[in-house]
C-alpha cells in the first residue's frame, strides 16, 4: 500500500490517466492536420497505370515500399514534390499516374 491506497488501484489510475493523455494529444494532432491541410483527410485518387511503384521518398531511385494495380484507389495528400505524390508517411508515387476521385472533398 501506498499513501493507504492498493498498488492495484494505483497502476490502473496511471494507466487510465496514460490512455487519456495518447487521446487527447491524438485528438489535436488530427484537427491541426486537417485545418492544415496536411493530412490525407478527404483527398482521394485512382491509379491510371498498369502497376504503380510506391516508393519510400519522393525520386525515382527510392526503394520500393509497395505496388498499385490499374483503378486501384487510395487516400493521398496534396504534396507534390519531384513529381511524386505523398500518399502516407514514407510511401509516394509518381503524380502523372494518379488521378482524382470524384467526391474528395478537397482538392488533391
């Protein structure tokens, strides 16, 4: 016991208190992206090539990280760089290949 209080009872109250902070900054790092625009929120794309390189940055000498078949559809952001487009943390492919959804609800 300590201060009286179960040890039990006290690393499930550090636990909860844990998960509700990771919460709560999760929380605010979602709406910064999104009033940014720095998120994938609602921007939306087709692959118009046969196969689609993802690669893990944006140049043609990147490793390789995953591949998309013709109409395959996927969540992306408006960040073009070297003519490649992020679709998510560490992967991008070539922009010339993807075109908008119609419905994103933001500009691609």
């Amino acid at each position: 016991m300590v201060l009286g209080i179960p040890k039990k009872t006290l690393m499930l109250v550090a636990i909860l208190a844990g998960i509700v902070v990771l919460y709560v900054m999760g929380s605010d790092r979602q709406a910064s992206e999104a009033e940014s625009g720095s998120g994938p929120a609602g921007c939306r794309v087709a692959v118009t090539a046969d196969v689609l390189n993802v690669r893990a940055a944006p140049g043609m000498d990147a490793e390789i990280v995953g591949k998309y078949k013709q109409d395959a559809e996927t969540d992306a952001d408006a960040v073009v760089r070297n003519g490649f487009r992020r679709l998510a943390e560490n992967r991008w492919a070539a922009d010339e290949f993807l075109k908008p959804v119609g419905g994103s609800t933001r500009e691609c």
